[in-house]
C-alpha cells in the first residue's frame, strides 16, 4: 500500500503543476516533473520490484547497472537526433519569407 499511495502521490503533483501552471515558467516545470519521475522511479524499484543490493548475489544491482547505461543512451541518442533533425532539417522561415518570393 505504501508503494501505491507513493506512485499515486508522484502522479497528481506534477500533474496539478503542469494544469495550474503554479510553478510558472516551463523550464521550472519540467526540471520539477524530470526531479519527481526519477524520484517515482526508485518507488517502484524498491516496492513494486522488491530490488536491493543483497538479492540474488548482485545480480540485481547488474541488472539495475545495465538498465540506467540503456536509459542513459536511449535518453541523450533521442535528444541528440531530434535537436539535429530541427537544427538541419527544418527551413528558416524568415530566410524563406524574404529571399524565395
């Protein structure tokens, strides 16, 4: 029950952030969302998953290792490709307005 009520906790605040637009800006926004999402993360590692550093003979925290470098790369390859695809990809809509008619 511990492990539901935190999840369900973790779940309403940054939505009521992202609704109410209370913490303002959205880079103050989302850091806090980011902060709560890692922060949920653990919750389900530790309640849902039952994960600890003496299961299994370590083989836990390898898993755990292995997961965060796979989330770590997907994460930034994902970053990486969209900030290239709109740097190189998209037309410069005031070069087009001016210099095209």
């Amino acid at each position: 029950m511990i492990g539901f009520v935190l999840s369900v906790i973790l779940t309403a605040i940054p939505f009521w952030a992202v609704m109410t637009g209370a913490l303002g800006d959205t880079q103050t926004t989302a850091l806090v969302i980011m902060g709560l999402a890692f922060v949920q993360i653990v919750v389900h590692m530790i309640y849902f998953l039952h994960m600890n550093t003496k299961s299994e003979g370590g083989w836990t925290m390898m898993a755990l290792v292995f997961t965060a470098v796979l989330v770590v790369i997907t994460l930034s390859g994902s970053i990486w490709v969209m900030y290239h695809m709109n740097t190189n990809m998209m037309p410069d809509m005031a070069a087009q307005l001016g210099g095209g008619m």
